[in-house]
C-alpha cells in the first residue's frame, strides 16, 4: 500500500520505517527542513534504539523517502497518517493546531478525481478531534472528495519503540465507516495481535483511559512507597506479590520519583480537561496528578532530612537526566526536578546519563552542575550518590565502587536499582523509594 506519514517525532518516525518494513511504499513528511535534512543525512533527530538503523535499511530498499513537500508526499498515498505532536495547552488541554493545520492543508492539497483516501489519526487527541478533522478536510477539499477518517492510536513507548510497534499487544482502529476499517485492517493484517475495531470517540478515548490508567497505577504504588517508607515494609515485595495476582499483573509497579515524558503527564491533564470540559469531576485523575507533583520532592526531601537545609559546599553525584532509560527525552523529566529542588538548596552536581547529557544540559543549564562522561566520573570525589533514572547500567554498579568514590555513607536510590542489604553490608546508608528494612 502506499502510505503518508505526517510528523516525524517519536510516533511518525518509528512508524514511517516500520510500515516499509511491512511491505508499504512510505513517504514521511515534516514541515521542518533541518530535521527532514537530518533524517535524510541518516542522522536521527531523537536517540531512540535501533531507528538509526532501521530508517537507513528502508531508505537502501527504496521504500522509504521523507521530505518537507506534503503535496507531493499525499498524491499517492492511500492511506495518510497524522502524526504531529498535540502539546500540553497552559490549561491542561491538548494544544491541536497542528492537526487543524495539517487537516487543512491536506483539504486544499486533494484534487478532484483523486482516488479514495483514509486520513488517519495517530497522535494522541481528545475524543471529537477526528469528527472535527473530517469537517476541515470537507471544509477545504474540491465538491465530492471521497474520504474518511479514522482514530489509531499508537501505544510505543520510547526507548523500545520499535519492539513495542513490531509487537503490539494490540492495534486500535476506530471509524465510522466500514470501508475506512477494511483498508485499516488490510495494514495491519501482516501482525498477530488482535485488532480492535471500534467507532471514532471510542478509539479516541481507549488512548487516554490506557495511559492515564498506567499513570495511575504507577502513582498508586508511589504512594503505597511512601506508606511503606512509614510502616517498614518493602515495596519491591509488596510489588512483587501483588504483580502475581493475574487480576493486577508485575508490570508499572516500580516505585520511583515519580512519572514524566512526552505522554503521560499531559494525557492525564488532557482527560480531566475532558472531564472538566464535560461537567465530570475525575476524582482519581485528580489524585493522580497531585500526587504525581510531590513524588520528586518527596525523594528529594530524605537528602534534606541526611544533609539539612543547607547544601552550599556539597557536591552530589546524580546519574540520570532522562525521565527514563533508554531515552535522551528530559521532558517533564522528574530526575531534573529532584536536581532543580536540591540546588535551589545550595548542592552542586556532577551528572551522566548515557544518551541525556545534551537535552538535560540544555534544559538545566550548568549553574551548579558539571556534565560528566561516565558513571564513575560522576560519582568520584562527590560527598553522596543519587540514581534518578532506570538506565540499566546504574543497577549494576558495584556498590564497592561507591563506597571508594564517595565521602559520606549516603546512598540515594529514586528507582530502588540497588539492593539495599548489600549496599548497607558495605557500612553505606542507602535510601530507596519505600525501602525502609
Ligand atoms: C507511555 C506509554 O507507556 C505508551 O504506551 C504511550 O504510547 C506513551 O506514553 P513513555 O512515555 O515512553 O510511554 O514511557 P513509559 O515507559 O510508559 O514510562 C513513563 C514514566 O513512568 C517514566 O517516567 C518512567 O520512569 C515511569 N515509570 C514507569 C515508573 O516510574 N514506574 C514504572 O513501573 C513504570
């Protein structure tokens, strides 16, 4: 089939060299000229793995071009997918412009006698938006234009992207129209997952109830963290027990500092902006939120608890810019935030993080804070050690290593990598999330 993908951000530029993979003719459109430069040069514009060399395997085979030209990028197309970002709006709504914007342009791009095309959401929006996208197309396309649209969400994660599409657990397709949903399902046919086939406001809505719900969950063991903090249980095996009832499942139960990124937080604002919107009071959206904002702080308090209120003088080793492994993406990063708090108390950083050091430097700044090269780097001469993202590598440090870089006993770990028995075998203090034993 051949295919049109606009937006080359995380959700365009995995799915653009993975619909060639599957046996399409693919042309990724973006309005920005650098990146489409970038992209075409073979140099990705986000770090995410394996694209690099994905996106140049599929550019060889010949099925896969991009460029800044959406006429010519939509004249073939069959099928056309939106990919474009949908930021957080200041008040808690998905900023759609770039939808609008594209549904326009394609409505005044289309001819007449062109043939049948679907024009596909895949961006994260708001239920109505593809009902909305339908009426600009039709606002702006020649007398007669035949088209329809339909909702796709995409559920990848960063950082294993591509793994997640090539092996999603399931593709949501909605549309009012039938023949919209048999070309859908034609795509995808080539994946075993099941498809669910669904209207338009529902496919809409299954988006933000699965990230919202997973925001949730990962929220709700934060909190249950701290009450362990406060009873003297331990997370990790209260997690660990619950993970095994089928009903609960092991998975977004690691207790942390909280949830960042390009989606969840504005999901979650986006649906109680629905809610509001909709004169419903969401009240564990509500919660979720709230208590998402103070899981940071509450980490970066046990350091002022060790340490006192006042860090002038102290140098802290921090590993971990990213909001996650496996990312250079600081969004809404809540490893930034515990540093933004602690300097604000007087401390200096050394930091790595092994793909983040670049996009955390441009959004820290380096008041303060010294960008390091490697784990060993960072944590050598400083007088305490904090892990703020789940990169791999930051689990299997040896905790020998620390007790020789480090001057005090003080380990902090805000995504419990460690283990604490032999961290503290070791004569160290460590001070996981919800890790008292
Ligand atoms: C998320 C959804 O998982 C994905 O389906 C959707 O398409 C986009 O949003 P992503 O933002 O890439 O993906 O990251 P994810 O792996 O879900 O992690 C989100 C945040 O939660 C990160 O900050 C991560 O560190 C945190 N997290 C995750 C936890 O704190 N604990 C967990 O158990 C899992």
């Amino acid at each position: 089939m051949k295919l049109c993908v606009i937006g080359t951000g995380y959700v365009g530029l995995v799915g653009a060299p993975i619909f060639s993979e599957w046996g399409n003719e693919v042309v990724g459109v973006d309005i920005d000229q650098k990146k489409i430069d970038r992209i075409n040069s073979g140099d990705m514009p986000i770090f995410e793995p394996g694209l690099e060399e994905l996106v140049k395997k599929e550019m060889e085979k010949g099925t896969l071009t991009f460029t800044t030209d959406l006429e010519a990028g939509i004249s073939d197309a069959e099928i056309i997918f939106i990919c474009v970002g949908t930021p957080q709006y200041f008040d808690g709504s998905a900023d759609l412009s770039a939808v609008w914007s594209v549904a326009e342009n394609i409505g005044k791009l289309v001819k007449p006698g062109d043939p049948y095309r679907v024009i596909v959401t895949k961006s994260t929006v708001p239920v109505g938006t593809n009902e909305r996208v339908e009426e600009i197309v039709r606002e702006n396309a020649p007398e007669g234009y035949e088209f329809d649209v339909a909702s796709n969400p995409e559920f990848l994660r960063e950082g294993s992207s591509i793994k997640d599409m090539r092996n999603t657990d399931r593709t949501v397709v909605g549309s009012n129209s039938q023949r919209a949903h048999d070309k859908m399902a034609k795509l995808y046919s080539v994946l075993d997952a099941p498809l669910v086939q669904t209207d338009l406001r529902s496919s809409e809505m299954i988006k933000y109830a699965s990230n919202t719900f997973l925001a949730m969950k990962i929220t709700f063991i934060n909190e249950m963290a701290q009450l362990c903090d406060r009873t003297g249980a331990d997370v990790k095996m209260v997690a660990k027990g619950m993970g095994m009832d089928n009903r609960i499942g092991p998975k977004f139960l690691n207790a942390s500092i909280g949830y960042g990124g390009g989606c969840f937080p504005k999901d979650v604002a986006a649906l109680h902006k629905t809610s509001s919107d909709n004169s419903f009071e969401f009240k564990l959206l509500e919660a979720t939120m709230a208590a998402n904002e103070i899981q940071a702080q509450y980490f970066a308090n046990k350091v002022l608890e060790v340490f006192g209120e006042d860090l002038s003088g102290l140098t802290f080793g921090a590993l971990g810019l990213a909001f996650k492994g496996n990312t250079d993406d600081v969004r809404k990063s809540p490893a930034i935030k515990v540093i933004r708090k602690l300097r604000g108390y007087g401390a200096s950083f050394k930091v790595y993080d092994p793909e983040a050091l670049e996009t955390g430097k441009a959004d820290l700044g380096e008041t303060s804070v010294e960008y390091v090269s490697s784990i060993e780097e960072a944590m050598s001469g400083t007088d305490s050690l904090l892990i703020l993202t789940e990169w791999k590598q930051f689990g299997e440090i040896d905790p020998a290593d620390i007790k020789k870089a480090i001057r005090t006993e003080h380990v902090f770990d805000g995504r419990n990598m460690l283990d604490p028995k032999e961290v503290e075998a070791l004569g160290l203090r460590y001070y996981g999330v919800g890790r008292t034993h």
